[in-house]
C-alpha cells in the first residue's frame, strides 16, 4: 500500500479477517509462500495483547515501552551531535553529518519533539487522560486495556497501522478522535471492522 492509503477489511465472522491481519503482523506462520510488510508496525488485535511487561507494570510503564524507539532515536541524535563536536577529521565530519541529517528527518516525520504533548493529546482523546500513570495494566478494565494498546499503536508511530476492530470499547468522542487519526496518518493503514460508520468516515 502506498503511504496514506487506508483499506478497509469487510467480512462475516469467521471469514479470516484477524488471520489476515495476523499474518501481517508476523504473529501467524502462512501455510504457504511468504508475506512481506514494513518493519515497524503497529498492530491492535481484537483482545488485549499479552504484554512482554513485567507483571505490577503501571500505565505509565505501557506508555514508555510504546514510545522507547522515538526515546531512542533522541538518544542517537545527541550522541551524534558530540560525535560531530569530536570529530577532526573532514571525511569523518560529513559522514556523521549525514547520519545525523537522516535521523532528523525521521525525528521530524515522527513528531519526535513533540512527543510529551502527543501522549497526553492521545490518551485524552482516547478517553484515557484521568487514568492514573502509576496504575497496575492488571487493574484496569477490559476496554481501558484495549483503549491503552490503541493509543501505544499509535505512539509508536510505525511505518504501517493494522487495526482489528480498533472501534470496539470506543465511545463517539474516542471514535472521532480515531477517525481524525486515520484521516492525517501519513503512511498506510489496513483495518478491519463491522463498523461501516468508521469506514465511511475515515
């Protein structure tokens, strides 16, 4: 799909939609040939998905593994920045200089500068911003955890969005929150839903 498609998924239950997205997602093994997709995805399955966090992990900690790779990269800019400083010799100069221009432009594309506002923006739209950070994901409710991994699928700011049903546990105001998402995300997203007001709309 080429940057700024969104496709929508239609089909009865059963029909093999969230296998499709499984496949895509690497979470599932093709019987046959092979499947290619970016290799930065953010993927919102029909259940919660078990987290590779400790157990007594907090909201706040959920939200800091979702934005690790953007802390990462502010992490590989300063350390190219004082490379840079070090650096004597020209040709080690341009280089650098180089890798530090590619990672500001994807710090750009990734509204790394902006990211401490991006996460509250995200959590209140989702219906999230009165939830406690320092709260166990163990206590939260089936559709808060839900609501929790679709706001780190979108924190993640991955090359490519496979949503399953991203509007389940949703109210209207989450829902035109997401549908606003979808309509200025910059690279594809693959989603699949029963809810045909969320495809009209997005």
């Amino acid at each position: 799909m080429p940057p700024g498609r969104t496709v929508g998924l239609i089909g009865e239950n059963g029909s093999g939609k969230s296998t499709l997205l499984r496949l895509l997602a690497g979470t599932l093994q093709p019987d046959h040939g092979r499947v290619e997709a970016p290799a930065s995805l953010g993927v919102l399955t029909q259940t919660a998905a078990s987290s590779s966090l400790a157990t007594g992990a907090t909201v706040a900690d959920r939200i800091a593994q979702s934005a690790s790779s953007l802390r990462d990269l502010e992490t590989r800019i300063e350390a190219l920045s004082a490379r840079m400083a070090a650096e004597t010799q020209d040709e080690g100069q341009q280089v650098l200089a180089a890798q530090w221009d590619d990672a500001l432009t994807e710090a750009e594309r990734r509204s790394l500068w902006s990211l401490d506002a991006r996460i509250g923006s995200v959590l209140d739209g989702l219906g999230l911003g009165s939830l406690s950070r320092q709260r166990p994901l163990e206590e939260l409710s089936g559709g808060q955890r839900r609501r929790l991994e679709l706001a780190a699928a979108l924190l993640h700011t991955p090359d490519a969005l496979l949503l399953d049903e991203p509007t389940n546990h949703l109210d209207d105001d989450a829902a035109d929150f997401l549908v606003r998402e979808l309509q200025s995300w910059r690279g594809p997203v693959l989603l699949a839903s029963h809810d045909r007001w969320l495809l009209d709309a997005a």
